[in-house]
C-alpha cells in the first residue's frame, strides 16, 4: 500500500507540474495573442490613415484637374462665341452683297439692252 501511495504522490506531483506548464503556456501565448492583435490594429490602423491621405491627394488631383478642364472648356466657348459672331457678321455682308450685286445687274440689263440676234 505504501508503496501505491508514493507512486500516486509521483503522478500526482508530475500532474501539478504539468498543470503549472500548460499555465505558464497559456499565459505566454496569450501574451502573444495580445501583441499581435494590438500590433495588427495599430498597422491597421495606420494603413487606412494612409490610404485616407492617399484618398485626399487624389480628390485634390481630380479637382483641379477639373477646373483646369472647366476653364479650357469655357475660354473654348468664348473663342467660339468669337468667331461665330465674325462669321455671321460677315454672312449678313455676303448676303447684303449679292443683293446689291443683284439689284444692279438688274438695273444694268433695265437701262442697257443687249441685242440678241
């Protein structure tokens, strides 16, 4: 019996310090889990800082390019506007022209006949 008893003390004894190192393991990579969930956050955390300062810099790109295209577009419609008004002035003087033109090779065949033989 007493020789059952210390073999029951051993196993129990080799049990507590199997208990006492699976603590102390599970302490440990709870440490570890801890590190890698803050570290993660904070690279995290910094990535999306950096892809909001990235955002900023492309919708600051993408509006200037849009007013430079706007006042492209608008001195465009201007020169536009330019020549359209030369070209109709120069329409109404094409056309007031071929009127005068036309009223006087009317009065030229009025007052000047030409013989047909």
């Amino acid at each position: 019996m007493p020789d059952q008893s210390r073999e029951s003390e051993k196993q129990i004894l080799t049990l507590t310090k199997d208990v006492e190192h699976l603590q102390y393991v599970i302490n440990e990579l709870e440490k570890e889990c801890e590190f890698v969930k803050k570290h993660f956050t904070t690279k995290n955390t910094e990535r999306l800082n950096e892809i909001r300062t990235i955002h900023g810099r492309i919708d600051k790109h993408l509006q200037t390019d849009l007013e430079f295209h706007e006042t492209v577009r608008k001195k465009i419609t201007e020169r536009f506007e330019i020549l359209d008004e030369r070209i109709r002035h120069l329409d109404r003087w094409k056309w007031a022209t071929w009127g005068a033109l036309i009223v006087i090779g009317a009065l030229c065949g009025y007052f000047v006949p030409v013989p047909f033989n």
